[in-house]
C-alpha cells in the first residue's frame, strides 16, 4: 500500500467497495476479518483506530450500496461516490462549511445518487469516516 495517506485510504476504500460488492452488501465478523488480515498482507498498516474508522467508512458505503442497489449501475456509483468523497475530504481536511456541503451533494446526485435523507445521513458518515481515517493514517509513523 501507498505511504501517502490519501492514496492509502483510496486504495483502502477501493478494496471496501470491491468487498461490499462481493458479499452484497451481507458480511459476518469473520469475513471481515479476513478482509483486514488480507489488507495488511498486502502491507496496509492498519492501527486500531485506522480499522475502526475503515468499518465506518465500509458501512457508509454500506447503506450507500443499499439505496442504489436497486440501480445496474451499482458499481459505477459506488466508484464515484468513493473518489468523490476522497476528493471532498482531500479538498477540506480541515473542515467544510454548509455550502461545501451542498456543492458535495450536488455533485452526488449528479452521480447518480437519490438523495434521500438516509442517503444524506450515509454520506454524512462515510465523509465524517474518511476524514477521521485519513488523520489516523496521517499520525502514523
């Protein structure tokens, strides 16, 4: 895995999405541990609180999936909605203001993404998740 911080969490939320498609959205704790285990194989330096805040980011992808599984497009807009929240949360790691907010739903929804309020609320956490992920990474040695 990349030593800079936001090519790692991409690479980290690439391997969630493929794993969130695989397993339908349905995993057990097993599974997931052999998705971290696996992840650190392949040299992902996973702290404790880097794996907590991966499972929350996974589980925003998670309702995310579960509100456009409904569409053939599934996979297409998982991919946009984790490089665009990649660039969001790049773009403002310091914090964001409503308007930023706004213009990041908007870009969503553009997507392909209906934004109902759950779906707001499983953006809110996936972005909350990847900058809370991304300052885990960032204080690691």
């Amino acid at each position: 895995m990349a030593n800079d911080p936001f090519q790692s969490i991409k690479e980290l939320l690439e391997s969630g999405k493929t794993f969130i498609e695989e397993k339908k959205g349905q995993w057990d704790h097993i599974q997931w541990d052999t998705l971290l285990s696996d992840l650190q194989t392949k040299g992902a330096n996973l702290t404790d609180e880097a794996k907590h805040r991966f499972g929350e980011a996974l589980e925003g992808l998670k309702g995310i999936y579960g509100e456009v599984n409904k569409t053939e497009e599934v996979a297409k807009v998982l991919g946009s909605v984790k490089d665009q929240t990649l660039k969001f949360v790049q773009a403002h790691k310091d914090g964001w203001d409503h308007v930023a907010w706004e213009q990041f739903l908007a870009e969503i929804q553009q997507s392909g993404v209906n934004l109902t309020e759950s779906t707001k609320a499983y953006l809110g956490n996936l972005v909350e998740a990847v900058r809370r992920l991304y300052a885990a990474k960032n204080d690691q040695p």
